[in-house]
C-alpha cells in the first residue's frame, strides 16, 4: 500500500443517456425502454426532477414511463 496525494476522485457512474433524455421530456411525453431496469433508471430521474414518473408494462419486457405534472412529496 501507498499513499498517494492531490488524486482527483473519479466521477459517480451515472446512466448519462437516460438523464439527456429526460431533461428533453415535457409533460405527457412517455419513453419506451426495453428492460425493467432502464425503466427504474427512467422513473428515478423523473422524481429527482420533481415530477411524478407513471410506468406501464406493455409487452413481455417492454416498458413505457410517462413524465406527469404531479410533483412528488
């Protein structure tokens, strides 16, 4: 072991794609994803946002997230 000094802290790993993506949403727009956990990805950013996220399964692994003008609590 060693220590090393003045090391910049790596940036958190984030889903960059999804945030882009939801910050061009308006309200009532709906993103297809094709799997359970790109539709959580979706549905977190919407609440971080402040907005109400609404999430349907629409086929076997096909979901669809709606951005709703109800902000969350």
């Amino acid at each position: 072991m060693k220590i090393l000094k003045n090391q910049p802290i790596p940036a958190k790993r984030t889903t960059s794609h999804i945030v882009a993506m939801v910050k061009q949403m308006q309200v009532g727009d709906c993103i297809e994803c094709n799997n359970e956990r790109d539709a959580q990805a979706v549905c977190i950013t919407i609440r971080q946002l402040g907005l109400k996220p609404v999430r349907r399964k629409v086929a076997d692994k096909m979901f669809r997230v709606w951005m709703t003008a109800v902000p969350t609590i």
